[in-house]
C-alpha cells in the first residue's frame, strides 16, 4: 500500500453539477424523524421488492437485529442538490437485455418445457430448469428474474416458476398465437449469442474484470472504466451521501481505530472507489469526517491524471483482492463492488474488511439489488433483473438479493444493522457491524 499526494487543482466539471465544488462545511438543517418500521421489508403501503420514493424512514437495529420499536433520531442534511434521478437512463441502459433474455429462453426451449403438462399447473425449479435447458444454475437464476418481471412467468410455492397465460399463448411454439418466430428473426444478434455461450457455461467476462482479478490494469482500461463508473455515479452518489446523513451512520463516537489510542472523528475508506464520485459526495455531506479511497495504483494514477477527487478526499494504492486492507478507518464503503464477485470471492472481501476494522466499525454496502428468486412475481422489477443478467455476462457475478448479502455478512461475523431502499435511485443501503469479539 503506498499513499499518493493529489495535485491540487479540482475540475468541477468532472464532479457533475449535481455538486459544486464549494460548500461550507456546516450543516444546514436538522429534523427528526420517527419510524416503527421493522429492518425487513418495506415501509407499510409499499409492496415488498419495489423501491420507496418517498422520503427515507430511519430504520436501526438494536444490538445488531432489527429492531421494531419507535426510535427517535436526528437526521443532518447537508447543501446537497441531489439533481435528477437516473432510473429512467438505468432503464434504457439494461432495456439491451430484455430481447436477448427472450430468444435464449426461447432457444434453450424454456417455455416448451414450463408448457409440458407436467408443469403447467406446478411449475419447475430454477434447478430442473437449468438441469433439461442445459444451462448454469446461475445462468439460469438470472434469466428467470427477467421473464418472471415481464409476467412471461409467474411464481408458484415451492421456489418454482410456471408458465403465465401470456408466456403460453405467446411463447408456447404450439400456440396459433406464439411469437417465437417473429422475436427468433434477430437471433443473429451479438448479444443473443453472447448471452447463450454465457447461460452454458463460457467464460465471456470483461478484460476489465480479469485485470482487477489479477491486481493490474492497463493505462487504457484504468481511464475507460474509471470514466463510465464516474458518470454511472453522479447522480447516485448524492442520494447515497444523503441516505448516510439520513440515517446519521456517523453521528455518534466513532470506535477507536488499531493504529491509535485515541479516536477524534470517523475515518472511511471507500474500497475499490474508482473516481471517488461516492466518497466526495459523502464528504460534501459529512465534512466532518474522513475519507479515503482505495484502488489499485493505475487507476490511482489515472484518478490524480483527470482531478475526479473533491478537495479532502486521500487517496491511496491498495489491491482489495490480495492486500490486507489498512487498519486506521473504522468504517468501509463497498459500492458497486460485490455485484461483481461470485459468493466465496465476496466471503474473502468481507472478511477482509472484517478483519481491518475494529470492533463497533461499520461497513457500508451500496448496491443494486435483485429480489431473491422465490419473492412473488408482484415484486420483479424488470431494471434490477436486467442488471443482474448485466453482471452476469460480463463479470463473475449476476446481482445480489438482501436476503444473499445477510447471510454472507452473518457468515463473516458482521451483525446487520439497517437495510433502506434509497429514494429517486435503484440503490440499496446495507449498513453492518463488526462484532466486539474477531470472528473466527
């Protein structure tokens, strides 16, 4: 691990408009806000699976469990313009899925087999599905989220997906009315034949992925993929600064890091943060505290080269997948991270940051979830399954549920504190904590 000194000029351009480059660093206004709603699920009035759009409710867990009792807390918001949403552009953006999803479904004779009387009324497992169509469990995960959110699928008991009246009548190849050949005519299509050679097992992952897996990166790749992740964020990463000011992860004693005797402030570490668009934001909110970004040392140079990083934020060189992670933050922010990762490769980076922080440091984690497969069709929702299949062609991941996340972070040892939906975005929150004793 090595420290990088930032030049200091600051292209505010760079830091989208959403965030000018000069704010004083004082709070300015305060509220309080009371919730009975329990960690899991949504707020009452909003259908499990879908995103809140109103204004975040305050959900913290006593002693690392949900908690259900009515907590008072205030909430500190900063000068943030939070700027426009980015859901329409997310749903343009993963729409490039949809069709392919379809014509592999229809090639690998999915709907075929789901119309086997056999299954019309029972439905098959993602497990018998994968098993006759000659596809990856994962792969096959994956594409069924999508057709059970476009209702060519529906739910039934028992984690099984069956064939809808409309999949029957019009992707059943035996209907008068079936589709197949007409959404067959572009199977010629890149992405259609991508997408079959990734549900049957080809490894097709991006040469970005596999640098990042083998902690070196080329000048090129560092600039490309830094530059989309930085526009990816410029509007989420407001809304993620605001969440952390909502739920005031930062406002009380911040628990005394390894490397000293005394702790004066929170100190976070935003691992494999890329242009550091979420850590400047959570500065430009939380000004209070510290923050750090760590990435490998070619995109460090590329980041320090295009001056992403606001005034404040450090930066260092580290390799999340090999290196120890630096013991002096108290809390670390995993955005955008795990969805890239199969489960034990997720497992060896929470254990990482397990082990670094101290006991009572937080982790945050800021992703785009899928609803677990066995959530009912009412719940799907068609951007977030797209995504999945998004991860899953083109790194080791395919998108993560709550319900995944928790018990790979119970696995780890880390006690689960709040789980919220983020308004105006896709995003999820997860904030966890590392236990008093190190977990074995």
């Amino acid at each position: 691990m090595s420290t990088h000194k930032r030049k200091s000029s600051y292209d505010s351009q760079r830091m989208c408009e959403a965030v000018p480059p000069k704010r004083k660093p004082k709070r300015s206004s305060v509220e309080t806000r009371r919730t009975v709603t329990p960690l899991a699920g949504n707020p009452p009035g909003v259908a499990e699976g879908s995103h809140d759009t109103r204004s975040p409710p305050i959900r913290l867990a006593q002693n690392g469990e949900a908690g259900g009792q009515v907590i008072e807390r205030k909430a500190h918001h900063g000068k943030h313009t939070l700027g426009q949403s980015d859901k329409t552009m997310y749903m343009i953006w993963t729409s490039q899925h949809v069709l392919p999803v379809v014509t592999a479904a229809i090639h690998l004779d999915v709907f075929d087999f789901l119309n086997n009387k056999k299954f019309k009324q029972s439905g098959a497992s993602p497990e018998e599905i994968s098993k006759a169509c000659g596809m990856t469990h994962q792969g096959c995960v994956a594409i069924l989220r999508v057709l059970l959110s476009l209702g060519l699928l529906q739910a039934v008991e028992g984690y099984r997906a069956a064939l809808s009246d409309a999949g029957r009548w019009f992707l059943a190849s035996e209907s008068p009315f079936s589709w197949c050949h007409v959404l067959s005519s572009t199977i010629r299509n890149t992405e259609h034949q991508r997408l079959l050679q990734v549900l049957k097992g080809v490894d097709l992952r991006s040469s970005a992925q596999t640098a990042w897996e083998k902690g070196s990166i080329s000048k090129h790749q560092a600039s490309a993929v830094t530059a989309m992740m930085h526009r990816l964020g410029c509007a989420s990463g407001p809304r993620l600064a605001r969440m952390v000011s909502t739920l005031d992860i930062f406002g009380g004693t911040p628990p005394r890091v390894k490397t000293s005797k005394t702790t004066t402030r929170w100190e976070l570490l935003d691992v494999a943060g890329g242009s550091g668009v979420y850590a400047s934001h959570i500065l430009e909110e939380y000004p209070c505290i510290g923050v750090t970004v760590g990435e490998l040392k070619g995109v460090c140079n590329e980041v320090e080269k295009a001056g992403y990083l606001r005034p404040g934020v450090n930066l260092i060189a580290m390799d999340a997948l090999r290196d120890e992670w630096p013991v002096g933050f108290n809390a670390h922010l995993l955005s955008n991270v795990l969805h890239d990762w199969d489960p034990e490769r997720c497992r060896d980076i929470l254990r990482r940051s397990y082990r670094s922080l101290p006991p009572k440091g937080k982790l945050l984690i800021h992703e785009m979830l899928v609803l677990d497969i066995a959530a009912s069709m009412e719940g799907h929702g068609l951007v977030e399954a797209c995504y999945g299949v998004h991860m899953l062609l083109y790194t080791k991941g395919n998108g993560w549920s709550k319900e995944e996340l928790f018990t790979l972070l119970k696995e780890v040892g880390f006690q689960i504190c709040s789980f919220d939906a983020i308004s105006g975005s896709y995003y999820s929150l997860i904030v966890a904590q590392r236990a008093l004793a190190m977990s074995k």
